[in-house]
C-alpha cells in the first residue's frame, strides 16, 4: 500500500486554514513524507480521487459547494471539518439572519458601489445560493472537528499526525481556540 | 462559623449555615464553572452551568443558589455533569449570534472561555439565526442582543450596584431581550446613568465600550495595575489595562469593596480619554502669541528670577490642584510656604474647603470627626441630601444613595434649592433658597428632632419623623453648602441632633470633588480667600489637566504679570495663560497616596513610566530654592491622616451655637 492520500478542498471560506495549513512550515517535508497531497488549492487539482482523509474549509452556502462536500465525503474514509467556518458556518452566517434573496439583492443591486441599474440578479451563471449557509455537519458526517479562524498550524499538524497514528482525534481543549 | 461539614468531590469542608454550596466550593479550590454568577450579585441559578450532583437528591441543583448543608455528598466533575454545561453551552451557542470570529470581545469572553474549557467542537443544535436589534443609540455603551444569553449580570449590577436600575427584561422566551427605561433604546433611557458597569460586567460581546474595545481587549493587555481614581474624593480603587505603553481601558476593582467594583461616568471615560490628549513633553516659554521649547536650566531660571522679586514684594502666589497627590502637595508647599515664607498659597477649591473647614470647625473643636465614609450610606436607614448633586459632585456616593432607596428602604430626604436629584425616590422633598431659607429649614427640623414644635408643612413633618426614627441616618451635604458656612454647622447640629453617629465620625458627607481634597487641606489651602482679589507679579500653577478650571483661578491667572502653569495636557485655557509651561507626568504616570473621605491613606500607583522630559516635583522646587540661594525645608504640614482625627466618639458630639460660626 502506498501512502495514505489526503484531498482538501476550499469551500464557503477565505482560504485562512489553508494558509494556516502551510504555516506548519518545514514540518510539511516531514508530513509530504508520509502522505499523498491530491486534489487541493495546493496542488490545484480539482477532482477528488479516492482518499484516506478529507479535509473541508469553510461552510455550504451554495450548490456547488454541497455537491463538493458530499462528493469528498462519499470519497474518503475520514472527513476533516476545518475552521470555524466549516464547523459552525462562521462568518457567512451572517447572511442567515436575513432572506437569500435580500441577501443576493443588498450584494448585486443595492450597495452603494454597486452599478446595475436593470437589477440583474445571477441565476444561470452563478451556483444558486442555498437558503442558508450551513455548517458541513449540517450536510454530510464529519468524523474530525478543528474549530479555529484559523485552527493554529499545530493543531493542524497534530489532528494529522494523530490521524496517521491511526487516531480518531479530539482537539484538546488548550489548543482550542474560535477565533 | 464552621458550624457544618459537607463533603466535596472527596474533600471535607467546612461551612457556615447560609453558605451556598459555590462559596464552600471556592473556598476550598475547588473549581465549579460559573457563568451567570458574580461576585456581589445576588445569585439567580439562571445559566446552570454550575449544576453540581447531591447525593441521595435526583435532581442536579445550582452550586450558586442551592444551601450547603450538614453531611452533604457533593460532585462537581462527573461525565454526567461534564455533558449537562456541555449541551447548555451548545444550546447557548446556537441561540444567538456566538460566532467568535466577528465579537470585538473575543478572548475576552466567558462565554468562549467555558465552551472551549468543555471541549466544545461542535455545536449539535439548529442555529436559529434569529435576527435580534442592535442598540447603537448610546453615545458610549453599545448593546448589541444578538450576543446575549441572559445570564441577567447586568441588569443585577445596575440595580445592585448602581441603583439606576436602568436595564430590565422584556418579552418571554426565545424573544426575551434586555431592555432599558422598560423599552426605550439605551441611548433614550432618563435612568442611564452612564457609568459603564454593565459593560464591565458583560461575559460576552453584548455590552461594549466603544471606547475600549479598539483599544485592545483585556487579553491583548501586556499589563493590569491597580490605583485609584483621583477625580473625587471617594478615591475609587481601578484596575487599568496597559497596552502598548498606554492606558487601554479602566474598570473597577472589586465586587468585594462596598461599590461594588462600579465606576462612574467620570472614572470609566474621562481617565482614559486624558490619555489621548496633547502632552506637555518639556518645557516651554512663551515667545508672543506662541510658545518655543526650552531647556529646564533656562526654564527654571526664569522662574526664579520672576519669583525672587516678586515674593520679596509679597506679589508671588501658588495654586495648586487638589488632584495632587500628597506627597506633591507636601513637596509644593515646603517650598512656597516652609523654604519661600509665601502665604499666598490656595487650591483650586479653596473656597469650597474653607467654607467646610469653617463649618466643620465647631465640631473638630470637640474633638470629632465631622464626617463619615460615603460607604456608610449604605448601611443608613435615613439619607437627607442637602443642597447637593452627588451624581454630579461624586456619583458613586449617588450610587449608594439610590442602592440603599430602592434597595435597602432607607428613607430620602432631599433639601435643595433647585431640582430634586432623586425625583421619584424622595419620601419628602423640601426647597429651600440658600442661605437663609434653607437656615430656617434646618433649624426647624432640628428642633422638630429635639422635641420641640412639630413642623406644619407636610414633607418638613414628615422628615421631622423620619428623623426622629432613624437609627441611623446619614446626611449628604453639597459643595454648595460651603459657600455659607453657617450652613455647614446647621447640617452637622442636624446630624448630632438626628444622632447620626458612625465609628469613624458624625454621619455626615460632604461632596469633594477634588480625589486630594482631604490631603490639601493641612498642606495648600490657605486661611482667605487672597486669590479672587490678587494682583500679583507671580503665579505659580499646578495642574493636573482633569478637571475644568474655575472662573476664579482663571481670573486670578490673567490678572497676575507672570505664570507659570505645570500641567501634564496641552489644556485650554490654561495653556493661554502661562508665561512658562512646565511638563507634569499626568495621572496615570504618578504616584503617590490621597487621603480619601472614606478615612483610607490610599495608593495611586503608576500605570505607565511617564513620557518627555519631565523632572520630579521635588528635584524641580529644590532647584529653584537653590537658584534663590536657599535650602528646601521640610514640610511643616501635619500628614493628611491627622486631619480631622477622631479624638472623641461621634456620640459625644454637641450641636453649637450658629455664633460660633459667623
């Protein structure tokens, strides 16, 4: 058997856990060692093939993004929830305290900077937003949850190496942080 | 007091009947996770997250609320326990908006502290998104309900502490909220008074200071020192966060002290506002309408050279701020008065304090001291305010006024001659113009109190009775007072009569708005008033930069050749005033102690190493005395903690004749 493969992927989110992700630093050489990076905004891969573990950044607002998040989970046999975002849907709840459609009409025809003046709203063109941005448990099973905006790069790099000890891994509590 | 033995995670303890099971807990470190409680508060078991298991009782009951008792089996960290504050923590979290990456109080926040103490990576409840409002319409307290999980803290400080008992709840269930004035917006609330310790108390991002929560949350602050607020001299203990080298934000201490850990609106904004205003960093001399920079040798010499003269012809004066610290003070007045032989000394209160040190005269005379803590307001069963503003003069001791009102039912009397400022909480409210009519109502009450002729008019009847009743009343007498200080005597023959006696003093309270006015009294104030009719050809001035000047120090200033301001802040018009501007550190770059009306010595210590080039007070008035070929003597001024010592019992207080006086 090869090396264990790890597919991420960048969902509703601003792509910090990532950037944490890289900040474990030399210590990536280490890991690279012992795992396979596939489809990732690393790599820039975009199709999931069959994986160890998956790791989700960032919340479900739309579509695509729930058809990603059940595509990686039906592909990999242990599904990571990184970030704030993607375990309790973080910033981009913000949006479910109003409509979807208030929403998409305050960020396309009513913002001040905004020139549209036929109000046109995306429909084909962009994936429909779904009612609410939800976390990715609201959706799929997740077996890991890292919270953090972004979960430190070692908690990152200790949630891998437990799992490549072949542990289910709980964030401890003093590493643990929401912001 | 160790009357019962209970039995706490496998630890005996010891207790006192009436201890809750939180208090016998923490007192043996044993760690029970709190939210909604506070210290000082009344407990209310709301959040139960402090659910502890009893044996042989299937409930869980709330460590804060529930009675230790005798031979109780008690257990804080069973997983059962562990999973209850678990869910309660989810159920709170997916309440409202707790999203922690976008809360200005994150890190700060209790509510965060505690989900991450339990392990909280998930939340397994529906979200609700319930949009809730958020209450900007207070220019300094932000209210945002969207953060709030009704753990009630503050509405419990600010009708337990503060007594305003502005902030309320409204609606029921889900939709309940916090609500000011019984539903106004905060900013629309008569009842506000503005001081802020709701937002100290606040766990969570609900109730923000504009001011401090950019300035860094208490978290990113390298340091915190205690000191006290030197603004009045109720001499209020404040914990300041330091940030970056300077004074991010200022609470109060301790839930412990009898304020309650409150501040007032002067204390929580106006100390941290100084901290951005212009600094003084050197000396200045003024060239024409401007100034230019100096060094202290050239600064200094000019001023000796101006004083020299000008003392010689008796035309050299000293003004000094009763926010000093006594040390300054002591320093400032060894020179002009011990080492100079000025006597043209005096604070910038000097009339206030003459006027009570005339009326307090009678009675120091007799060897007591003629007034009490402002904290024994709470402990009175009468409070009688005379001519005075206490949410003005020292809004702390308006605090304890409302408190023991509302609270406690002591009865409040108010004698004024303007607005009532507790309208609404008055048993009687009498006006009375000052001097004379005022003199006449305190007579009559005290005679009314003595035995003699009841009075007709209603509320003065009535609180004739209330006085006659009390056991012990306290009387609030206002800075207006002292502006007749036969007015003053009256109060305190009111007191003596009322039989206000309290361990430290007559049960009386007089407004002082200076943090040091205790401490200037034996140091700078002088024995007249010379300042108001001074023409002189040198005037020396220090400044603290906090509080306004008055007309008359400002008059005194623009009449006099010569001045020289001391002043820590770029402040107009004093600046406008002066010949020669020295650097003073300002309040959170001192220290030093003030003699406080609550009879403690207490510390100001430094929050920050003063910035510029500044040089010591001492260093300062002993060069100058070399300069004028002198040697600084040390002060003859009695320490602050003689003045008005106790040398007899307040009960042995005797009212006096009004001649005495005038």
């Amino acid at each position: 058997m090869g090396k264990p493969k790890i597919a991420s992927v960048w969902l509703e989110a601003c792509a910090g856990c990532h950037m944490s992700f890289l900040d474990i630093d030399e210590r990536i050489v280490d890991l690279l060692g012992k795992v396979e990076l596939t489809a990732t905004p690393i790599t820039d891969i975009k199709t999931f093939p069959e994986v160890e573990v998956g790791v989700i950044e960032g919340a479900l607002g739309n579509e695509e993004e729930l058809h990603l998040a059940k595509e990686l989970r039906e592909r990999c046999k242990i599904l990571i929830a990184w970030g704030d975002c993607a375990v309790f849907g973080g910033i981009n709840c913000m949006r479910n305290f109003l409509p979807a459609e208030q929403v998409l009409k305050e960020g396309y025809v009513d913002t001040v900077s905004t020139v549209n003046p036929d109000g046109v709203l995306p429909r084909q063109d962009l994936p429909a937003l779904l009612p609410q941005a939800i976390p990715v448990d609201r959706a799929v099973r997740v077996d890991v949850y890292v919270p953090g905006c972004p979960p430190d790069a070692d908690t990152i790099y200790y949630v891998f190496s437990e799992i490549l000890e072949g542990r289910i891994p709980t964030v401890p509590t003093d590493i643990m942080r929401y912001d | 007091m160790s009357d019962i033995t209970l039995v706490i995670d496998g630890v005996e303890c010891r207790a006192a009947k009436g201890d809750t099971i939180l208090q016998v807990a923490r007192r043996n470190d044993i760690y029970i996770p709190t939210l909604c409680w506070m210290e000082g508060l009344t407990p209310i078991g709301s959040c139960r997250m402090c659910v502890v298991e009893v044996e042989g009782n299937p409930k869980l009951l709330t460590a804060c609320t529930t009675p230790a008792e005798n031979g109780m089996k008690i257990h804080t960290k069973t997983e059962k326990l562990k999973q209850y504050r678990l869910q309660i923590l989810e159920l709170l979290f997916a309440g409202r908006n707790h999203f922690c990456m976008f809360c200005s109080q994150t890190g700060d926040c209790e509510l965060q502290r505690l989900a991450i103490e339990h392990g909280m990576d998930k939340v397994r409840y529906p979200f609700l998104y319930e949009p809730f409002h958020n209450d900007a319409t207070d220019p300094n307290i932000q209210l945002d309900h969207n953060r709030c999980i009704l753990c009630l803290r503050c509405i419990r400080v600010c009708a337990e502490k503060v007594g305003a008992h502005t902030l309320d709840l409204e609606k029921r269930g889900w939709g309940t909220n916090i609500t000011a004035d019984l539903g106004k917006m905060l900013g629309e609330s008569d009842t506000c008074v503005s001081c802020g310790a709701c937002a100290q108390v606040c766990p969570t991002g609900t109730i923000t200071l504009r001011d401090f929560v950019y300035r860094g949350r208490r978290n990113d602050c390298d340091d915190q020192v205690e000191s006290i607020c030197p603004l009045c001299s109720l001499g209020c203990r404040i914990k300041a966060y330091v940030r970056t080298g300077s004074v991010a934000r200022v609470e109060g201490l301790s839930a412990n002290s009898p304020d309650g850990g409150q501040l007032c609106h002067k204390g929580r904004w106006g100390l941290p506002k100084s901290t951005e205003r212009d600094r003084l960093t050197a000396p200045m001399i003024r060239t024409g309408s401007s100034f230019r920079e100096a060094s202290w040798e050239e600064a200094l010499n000019l001023i000796a050279s101006k004083l020299g003269s000008a003392s010689k012809a008796g035309r050299a004066g000293a003004l000094l701020s009763e926010l000093s610290t006594d040390e300054e003070l002591s320093v400032v007045s060894s020179f002009f008065r011990d080492t100079m032989k000025m006597d043209k000394v005096d604070g910038f209160f000097g009339n206030m304090l003459r006027g009570f040190v005339k009326g307090f005269q009678p009675f120091a005379d007799q060897g007591i001291r003629p007034f009490t803590g402002a904290h024994n307001i709470l402990e009175s069963d009468a409070i009688v305010v005379i001519g005075a503003n206490p949410q003005e003069e020292a809004p702390v001791a308006a605090s304890y006024i409302r408190v023991s009102t509302i609270i406690e039912r002591a009865k409040l009397i108010n004698l004024s001659a303007g607005k009532n400022p507790f309208d609404g909480i008055t048993d009687a409210d009498i006006r009375a113009a000052l001097p004379g009519e005022m003199e006449k109502v305190l007579v009559s009450l005290r005679e009314a109190v003595e035995g003699g002729p009841e009075p007709k008019e209603p509320a003065m009847a009535e609180s004739a009775r209330v006085l006659r009743e009390a056991k012990k009343p306290v009387f609030v007498i206002g800075s207006s007072l002292a502006e007749h200080p036969s007015l003053v005597t009256e109060a305190l023959n009111l007191a003596v009569a009322s039989k206000a006696f309290f361990d430290d003093g007559l049960g009386v309270v007089p407004m002082l708005r200076g943090g040091n006015c205790l401490g200037a009294l034996n140091t700078v104030i002088g024995e007249s008033d010379w300042l108001s009719e001074s023409e002189l050809d040198f005037l020396y001035v220090l400044s603290t930069g906090m509080v306004d000047e008055d007309k008359r120090s400002l008059e005194a200033m623009t009449r006099a050749r010569f001045v020289v301001v001391h002043t820590p802040f770029m402040v107009h018009p004093l600046v406008n005033m002066a010949d020669v501007l020295l650097p003073a550190p300002a309040w959170f770059e001192r220290s030093g102690h003030y003699c406080t009306l609550e009879g403690e010595r207490r510390r100001m210590n430094m929050i920050v190493p003063p910035k510029g080039n500044l040089k010591g007070l001492s260093v300062i008035m002993d060069e100058l005395a070399g300069k004028l070929g002198l040697e600084l003597q040390p002060a003859s001024a009695a320490p602050c903690e003689n003045v008005y010592e106790a040398k007899s019992p307040s009960t042995s207080a005797r009212t006096v004749s009004l001649k005495e006086v005038r």
